[in-house]
C-alpha cells in the first residue's frame, strides 16, 4: 500500500469514528430522554438549537478526535494485538467523557449528567471495539489472500530473530510476508540451519538485495555493541530506498519501558519511559485522576463527614493525620488521612519499641 492510498484509508477511518460517535451521542440522548419521560423524543427533537449549541457540540466532537489520534488509533497496528488496540479505545472514550466533563462545567451544559456521561461511555466504546475487531476481520481475511501484505526481511539469525520469525510466519492475518534472512556465518549458523528458514543473502549482498526485491520493512536483530557501524549503513541503506526499518526494544532489557523518539534542536533521540511518560498522555493522565477524586469526593462527602464528625466526638485532638512522605522519584508529599490513633503516637512509639511484633520498618503490636 503506497503512502497516498494509506493516508485516504487513515482519513477516511478518522471520518468513521466521528460519525459514529455522533451516533453514539444521539443514542445516548434519546435513551436519557426517553427514561426521564419529562417530554417525548419527537418534542425534544423539535426545540430550536442555539448556535453556541452547536459551537459547542462542535468543540466537544473535535476533543474527541484529537484524543483518538493522541491515544494512537489511526498508527499502523499490523503488529498490535486487538486487546492493545481495545483498550487504546477505552482509554481515548474515557479521556473524552472527562473532557465532556470539563466543557459541561465551563459551558454550564445541563444535558452533562453522571448518568448520560456513563451511558455514552459505554456505547461510544462498545460500538468503536466493535467497529475495530470488524475492521481487523476484513483485513485479516483480505491479508490472508495475499493482499495488503507487507514484504519482510530481518537482519541477524540468532535465537531471537528466529522467534520473531516464527510468530510472523504463524500470524498471516497481520499481513507479513516473510523474505528470508541476512547475516554472514558465525558460530551459530548450523543452528539456525536446522529452523527450516530461508538465509537470502550476506551482510556484502544486503543492498544489491534491496535494488532487485520488494522489501517493505526490515527487522534488525544484530548485537547493537558489536555491529552498530553495520546497522548505521543499513538504516541509511532503509532511508535511500523508504523502507521501515524495526528494532527490537528490548536492547537494554528494559521490557516495560516504552520508546519515544524526541527532537532537540534539530537532533533526535530515543527516550524510555518506564511510566506514563510525560506531554498529553501525563495530562490527560492527571485531568482524569483529578476529575475522578472530584467525582467521587463529591459522592462520598455524606459519608467522609459521619467519620470525621465520629472522630471529633470519640477523641480528643484533630480529624485528620499529616505526614510527609516519599513518592517517586525520591520526591517528597504530604499526606492527609483520618486519624485513627492518639495525637502522639508516632513520639511513643519509641517507648513502646518492645512490644513491636513485626521486623523492619513496620511497627505492629496486637490490640493496640
């Protein structure tokens, strides 16, 4: 697939999403009203819309697409599973009820309720995972005919490009057809003989390989240490011809880190992170926390006042306990939480050291 036929898929995907999330709403909307019976559906439709209506729902729709994109719905996902890719979908329907959450609040939107938030959450993603699994079906079968493919060629023979291999070759739906190998003899080459796998060329044929054949992308599993001149050449060789070229993440052993490339002053780098990173995806990260305490802060009050108040009646002293703590990052935080013991219990705890029952930091006494 060339690059102009993929951006009018892309774009034409990105349409889909916004019109089924415009069905989403309105579903949602006739179910609201419909349960609150206050008027019927036909006199709902009938009342005259403001412009700043639609400025608004307008605003809210393109909220919605900028989260899809940032959530990384509309990049290749060949060799993403369906359950990366749904809860990609959970994640940007959630990110944009917060963000509905915000407007409603900034734009006094009475129609923003818990109950229409929670109803659209779970049809707008329900009918967007089903739209993606659908997708992936008539892809895998078009992919399966030999349509669509992408044709492959990975540098290295060792264990671990053989693997990778291997779960190319068992998973014909992603669209993969697998060249064969490059590398030159080394001491496990009778291994990697007896796997069955195709060596197409040597490291010296590599780019006269690449002028005669169809290569789409290439997978290099050499030894970065060891061969990180040779896999310059070969990523310049990629950049001449437009071929993707793939590396393994795991160089370093980090499994769990995720990679991002960064520019800095007209350089590039290669950045891991271990957590949620950094940019939207930590905003949006923090606005949900954020909105979630809110919302649960607000219902739990009734609840949270009957303890303090229970507190104040029963002990002497303040309703609540603060202590400074370490959070991440060595970095220091305070926290606040209902106090359930004497005012100065941490000062005596030094008097009561030979009653403590439990090793190291943590300090326990039975019936205390």
């Amino acid at each position: 697939m060339n690059d102009r036929n993929r951006l009018l898929i892309t774009s034409l995907q990105k349409l889909f999403d916004l019109v089924l999330l415009v069905l989403s709403f309105g579903l949602t909307t006739a179910l609201i009203v419909h349960n609150e019976g206050t008027i019927s559906l036909a006199q709902f439709l009938s009342i005259r819309a403001k412009i700043s209506n639609y400025v608004i729902f307008l605003l809210a729709l393109f909220t919605c697409h900028l989260i899809l994109s940032i959530c990384g719905l509309y990049r290749s996902m060949r060799l993403s599973s369906k359950r990366a890719e749904m809860a990609d979908v959970s994640k940007a329907t959630t990110l944009s009820v917060v963000c509905f959450v915000a407007i409603g609040s900034a734009f006094s939107v009475r129609m923003i309720t818990l109950p229409f938030l929670t109803l659209f959450w779970v049809i707008s993603t329900s009918v967007l995972c089903a739209f993606r699994l659908s997708l992936r079906i008539g892809l895998a079968r078009i992919r399966a005919h030999g349509r669509n493919s992408h044709h492959m060629l990975i540098l290295g023979t060792n264990p671990r490009a053989v693997e990778f291999a291997r779960r190319i070759v068992a998973n014909p739906e992603r669209g993969y057809r697998l060249l064969g190998f490059v590398d030159d003899d080394w001491p496990g080459m009778p291994d990697f003989r007896k796997s069955g796998l195709q060596l197409v060329s040597n490291y010296a044929g590599l780019a006269e390989f690449l002028r005669r054949n169809v290569v789409d992308e290439v997978a290099i599993f050499l030894p970065i240490g060891s061969f990180y001149k040779y896999s310059a050449e070969v990523a310049a060789l990629c950049g001449q011809h437009g071929i993707i070229m793939r590396l393994n993440a795991d160089i370093f052993g980090l499994k769990s880190s995720r990679w991002r490339t960064e520019e800095f002053d007209g350089d590039h780098f290669m950045a891991t992170y271990p957590g949620t990173g950094e940019g939207w995806p930590l905003f949006m990260k923090r606005g949900l926390d954020i909105a979630i305490s809110i919302l649960l802060l607000l219902f739990l009050a009734p609840l949270l006042a009957g303890v303090a108040l229970a507190i104040k009646l029963s002990s002497p002293g303040p309703i609540f306990f603060l202590q400074n703590r370490i959070g991440l990052n060595k970095r220091r935080f305070r926290i606040y939480k209902f106090r359930t013991m004497v005012p100065n219990a941490e000062k005596l705890m030094t008097q009561l050291e030979d009653r403590n029952e439990v090793s190291g930091p943590v300090f326990k006494i039975k019936k205390d």
